[in-house]
C-alpha cells in the first residue's frame, strides 16, 4: 500500500510506519526529517542506530520506533559438562551442538535441536532448550 502512495505522489499521508529493513526501497521518496524534527529529538536515538536502520543518501528518512534484536541462550551446565565453552561463531555453534547433542543421545536424554529459517538471512539454533524444560524440571512438554 505505501509503495502506492509513493509511486503515486500522494500527500494523503504525512506519516508512513514502515520497517526499516525498506529503507533503501522507499528512502527516495521520504523527505530528510532533520528539516522538520528538532535536533534535540534526534539526539535521543543513537547514532549508530539511526545510521543502520534510518538513514538513506546521508538524509533520515525515519526513526526508530522499535528495536528488534537476536539472543541466543545457551545451557551452561551442559556446557560445562563436557567442557565446553559457550560458542562465537555459527560454525562452533552447530559444532557444540551436535557435539553435545551426540552426548546426550548415548545417555538416553532426548534433545531437541531447533534450526528456526525465519525471514532474510537470519539463522537462529536453539539447542537445549527443551533438554533443560524436559529432563531437568520434568515438564511434559508434549
């Protein structure tokens, strides 16, 4: 819909929300809202968020209204069981994984490893999880 009014030149709207991962796609269009925000309202958003997400040919084109971010938790006391250290790369990561998930399966603990493919190019693997809910404070989780 945004991408009509656009195209169209529509000054139906003087707001658009809009993600900022459309940045680049509609940032053409949008006008610099340093000409229309005071500065003191665009010093309360940091800058290296506003360069990430808000800016387009050196103008801001939007503000922050949400801030999305990705966590990932890792069992420590199955770490520690077979010393190991929490991982840093996504390749250490699935490495541990299997790892431990291999451990535990000779054990007769069941573990469930979560390859969650969700929009773009984010890739999140949640291993553990379910070990500790399942196993350790026994909540039948099926």
């Amino acid at each position: 819909m945004i991408e009509n009014f656009l195209q169209k030149k529509s000054v139906k709207y003087d707001i658009y929300f809009f993600f900022d991962s459309f940045t680049e796609k509609y940032g053409q269009d949008l006008v610099d809202l340093e000409e229309y925000l005071p500065k003191e309202h665009i010093d309360l958003f940091d800058q290296s968020l506003l360069n990430i997400s808000c800016i387009y040919n050196h103008k801001i084109v939007g503000m922050p209204v949400t801030v999305d971010m990705n966590v990932l938790y890792s069992n420590k006391n199955l770490l520690e069981k077979y010393d190991k250290k929490p991982p840093k790369t996504w390749d250490e990561l699935i490495e541990t994984g299997k790892y431990i998930k291999e451990k535990e399966e000779e054990l007769n603990n069941y573990v469930v490893g979560f390859n969650g493919m969700f929009s773009g190019t984010t890739l999140i693997i949640f291993l553990f999880y379910f070990t500790y809910i399942y196993y350790i404070k026994k909540i039948d989780i099926y």
